[in-house]
C-alpha cells in the first residue's frame, strides 16, 4: 500500500466512524462494537503510515 492509498483508506474510516457515531447518536446503530472496530483500523493504518515515512508525519 502507498502512502496515498493508506491516507484514502484513513478518509475514508473516519467518515464512516462519523456515520457510526450519528447512527449511535439516533439509536439506529445495530452493532457498537463497529465504532471500536473502526477505530482500531484508523490507529492500525497511521501506525503503518508512521512506519513507511519514518516517523515523519
């Protein structure tokens, strides 16, 4: 995965973590633990993003 792709994949969670966050909020939200799971993703792709760069952000 190239940097780029990694910062496409990190938009595109953090939006559906928004998602998740407003359905939660409405009481729509069918499975909570996706929230957490989105989350870890985010952390898993900037550790990855963190390591290709070098520690450079």
């Amino acid at each position: 995965m190239s940097i780029e792709e990694i910062d496409k994949k990190i938009k595109e969670t953090k939006r559906e973590l928004l998602d998740l966050r407003m359905k939660k909020a409405s009481g729509t939200l069918d499975k909570p633990s996706d929230i957490n799971k989105a989350k870890k993703l985010i952390a898993r792709l900037m550790t990855i993003k963190t390591e290709k760069t070098g520690g450079d952000n």
